[in-house]
C-alpha cells in the first residue's frame, strides 16, 4: 500500500477530516490533502508522522477499530490494545516499513520499563479452599484476575509455571483487560514473584514475533526463566496452565481454532495444584532453555565469551565500530580508561582472543552493519566506542582513535575477503545491537535504562533476526562495486578528519 492509500484508511476508520489532522500536527490543510490525493510523499520531518501516529493510537479505541488495524497491519490485535505500543506500529507501518522484525526491533528499542498507572493497581484478596469452574472468556478473565489478587496477599512471593497456547481471543476481546495484563505481571515480578514460562509453540514468524513483544517487558525485569519445545506440536489441542505449587493453579483446554475454551477450573486443592505442577514439569523436561538475560556487567563476560569462541559465520547491527575490527592498540588505551573490573576482564579478553580473531578471518564471514560517523559527529565527542555497555561507561572517539579504527577496517577489508563492512548513518543516540551467529544464537542488547542483554538460542527467531540483517545488508550492497565504494568513502573520511 502506498502512503495516500493507508492514511485514507486511517481517516476514514476514525472519521477524521483534513482539517482536525492538520491540527493535530500543526501544518496546513493543504498538506493532508496532497498526502491523501499521493501528491506527496512521506513528510520530510518525520515528527509530522510520529504524530499522526500518535492522534490515530488515541483515536482508535473500540474493538471494532482495532480489530480492522490489526488485520491492516497484520499485527496481533493484542498489540493494538496499549496506546503507545499501537503508535509505535502505526508510526512504521506509515513509513512502509511492515517487515515484522524491523518492527519488533523498533519497539525493542523504545520500551521503558516505567512506573505503572495506579488504576492498573489491585488490592490483594486471599482465595479460600476448594476449586471454582468459570465459564467462557469472561470466566476465564476473572479466574485470572482473582488469581493476581491472591497473589498479592501472599507473605512471601513464588514461583509461577506458566503455559498457554490456547487462541488469546480471551484476552483481546476485553480491551482494559487487555491492556492492563502485563502491568499484573510486572507488578508480581517488583514485588519478589519469578516466572518460569514456556513459550508457545511456533507456528508462524508472525506469531513468534508478536509473542515476543508482548513478554520483552517481563523478561526484562529478570524475573523470568523462558523455555521453548524444540519439536512439532499437533495443531489440535491447546492448553493453558498457570499454576503456583500448593497455593493455587488455573487451567484449561480447548481445541485449535476455538475462540474460548470449554471450561477454566480455579484450584487451591493442594492435590489438583500438585498434580498440574507435575504436568507443567513433565512438559517442561521436554522443553529448552529459549533464552538467558543479563543485566549486570559482571555476567556479559561469559555471554560474550560464549558467543565469540565458537566458529561460525556473523552478520551484526551495532551503533558503533565493531569490536572484532578495533586495533589492539585502541583496546590497550581502552583498558586504562576503564574503570569496573568486568569490563576490564572483557577487554583483556578481546586482546587474547584477536591474534585467534586474525587468524579465523578467512574461514568464518563477519558483516558488520555498523554507523558511521561524519567527521563533525567525531570532533563533537558523540560517536561512542565498543558501545555495548552502561551509560556510565560509555567513552567517546576522537579524531585520532577513530582514524586508527577506519584504517584497521580498511586493512582487513583490503586482505580478507570474508570480512565485510557496511555503512550506515546514525545519530548515535541510545539505541540497540543485534548480534547473530549461524546455527548458534542471537544477541539483543537494550542500550537504554534498562540496560538489558537477551541471549536468544530459539532456533525460529535466531533465523528471523539473521534474514533481518541480511536483507538490510543486501538492501545496502556490500560486494563487487559496493565493496570498493565503502573503501573510498573510508578513504575520504580519513582524509577529511586528518585535515
């Protein structure tokens, strides 16, 4: 779809007229109208967008509305339900970027985790024995609902076992509800409460994405253990299993394609807990580890190290030069500037590991994708070095280190043909690194607060992330031609921060 043809849409699905967009983003009427009419293009400022993002995530709030942009879009219409994530969508949806991972990376890399609404808030309120059947979806939401009351009214916080595959239609349907339920979850994750999940079985990237995005806020709290099922489920029964061993559990069953299912049974009965507990165990000794987070820099260590040894082929998006093409010499001054022992332990790693880094170039293909700096970016101190770390350890280029940098990558560009470098322009703001070994795993690091390290091993998303960086390499060409264009413009920059 072109730009005129998915504002129309928008217009038209929130009855908005040119004038009260034009409003909304402080620009002429005229301009609306020529967007409409595919007389223009894009706005230049992409402020313009973000806000109509904005005044449409606002304007959308029935079911009906969202069911219709999720079906647009083609996003789950559970990520319509909070307003700022259903902005983000529409922002790049806008800008013709419908490709799910740059999407999901997108949202990544704006999240927060902030202070939750007190509305979202609930009193805690004990269960008494026995078990409850509850019917239909609005059963279902109010066994959970009491659920995260009683929780709450514990003296000490547990473990929760959570599996659900069952269609969330149970969840979408109920827009508050909706929108409130991963607010429960962080709530139980700040008051002490862990998370052991199962994520559910993959079906499509779509799904495995959409998934993803909806536990990132969860997992970021690191309160979670997460866990996949490496083979092919039946495509007939689904289950969901939430279950806090002698204390309480919830579960259900349906069949695929029901909207709801047939029956959810609420339990205190210490047998029925145990006996779902040895269910949600059984099927969990099947299951993998899906992914591992970090947060402290102490533990990035053996992350790295784990990631680094191994031989395989990389591909990278990174915000900065990349720490496999940065000379010894730099890594030496680095250390000195360094001032927490694990980040010092990591440096000193990287300076072991590059005689073994040399000698491997012409095996394994490294591409970085990797922003690079005007010479006027470098002189006013912004552009970061090795930047995968807390903000208060981040240390700045200047002319000289980053003329070292450029020559080195020039250096392996020039006899290593299996190392290739891609240029891309950035504001070096706080942003995100994606990094993706074959066959091996993915690493998304969250630069931002807060600082967050997810070690992805599940195979279906491993890959979705490799051909995400893939096509942004082939989008920007990095052989034949393309590769000889890259050696001058490093030439040029060269030459330009040296006079």
């Amino acid at each position: 779809m072109q730009l005129y043809e998915k504002l129309s849409f928008l217009m038209n699905l929130t009855n908005t007229k040119n004038r009260t967009l034009a409003q909304e983003i402080h620009v002429d009427p005229s301009l609306i109208s020529r967007l409409r009419t595919g007389k223009r293009g894009e706005p230049r400022n992409p402020s313009h967008t973000k806000a109509m993002s904005k005044f449409f995530a606002r304007q959308c709030t029935t079911k009906y509305q969202r069911q219709a942009l999720a079906e647009m879009i083609g996003a789950k219409q559970s990520l319509t339900m909070k307003q700022e994530q259903l902005s983000d969508i529409l922002y790049y949806w806008l800008r013709d970027d419908a490709d799910k991972v740059s999407r999901f990376m997108h949202t990544f890399e704006s999240l927060e985790i902030k202070e939750m609404d007190p509305d979202t808030i609930m009193d805690s309120q004990s269960l008494n024995s026995g078990s409850t059947i509850y019917h239909g979806n609005a059963g279902k939401r109010a066994a959970v609902r009491t659920v995260h009351q009683h929780l709450l009214s514990l003296e000490r916080p547990k473990t929760i076992f959570i599996f659900a595959d069952e269609t969330d239609d149970w969840i979408i349907e109920d827009s508050q509800f909706a929108a409130r339920l991963q607010d429960w979850a962080l709530k139980l994750a700040k008051h002490g409460f862990r998370f052991c999940h199962i994520a559910p079985p993959v079906s499509s990237a779509d799904q495995a994405l959409d998934d993803l995005i909806r536990w990132i806020p969860i997992y970021m709290t690191g309160q979670v253990d997460a866990f996949f099922y490496p083979r092919i489920r039946d495509n007939v029964h689904r289950r969901t299993l939430m279950v806090v061993p002698g204390i309480v559990a919830i579960a259900s069953n349906s069949t695929a394609g029901r909207s709801s299912s047939y029956a959810t049974i609420l339990t205190t009965d210490q047998r029925l807990t145990h006996a779902y507990n040895t269910e949600f165990h059984d099927y969990l000794s099947l299951c993998r580890p899906m992914l591992n987070i970090y947060h402290s820099t102490d533990k990035l260590l053996q992350c790295f190290t784990e990631f680094l040894i191994p031989d395989g082929s990389r591909i990278q998006k990174l915000v900065s030069l990349s720490s496999e093409t940065a000379p010894p010499e730099l890594i030496a001054s680095l250390l000195k500037q360094r001032k927490q022992p694990a980040l010092k332990k990591l440096g000193r790693l990287y300076l072991q590991e590059m005689e073994h880094i040399e000698e491997n170039r012409n095996k394994t293909e490294l591409i970085d994708i990797c922003c690079m700096a005007s010479a006027e970016q470098v002189r006013a101190g912004i552009v970061p070095i090795l930047s995968t770390c807390r903000d208060s350890e981040i240390l700045y280029y200047d002319a000289e280190s980053y003329i070292l940098h450029l020559k080195n990558i020039l250096r392996i560009m020039e006899t290593c043909s299996n190392y290739h470098f891609i240029p891309v322009s950035g504001k070096f703001e706080k942003d995100s690194t994606l990094m993706v070994k074959e066959n091996h795993r993915a690493l998304l690091v969250h630069l931002s607060d807060p600082f967050t390290v997810l070690e992805i091993s599940q195979p279906d998303i491993v890959v979705l992330y490799r051909e995400y960086l893939f096509r942004l390499a082939e989008k920007t060409g990095y052989t034949g031609i393309h590769r000889r264009k890259i050696m001058s413009e490093l030439r040029r920059l060269i030459e330009e921060l040296r006079s």
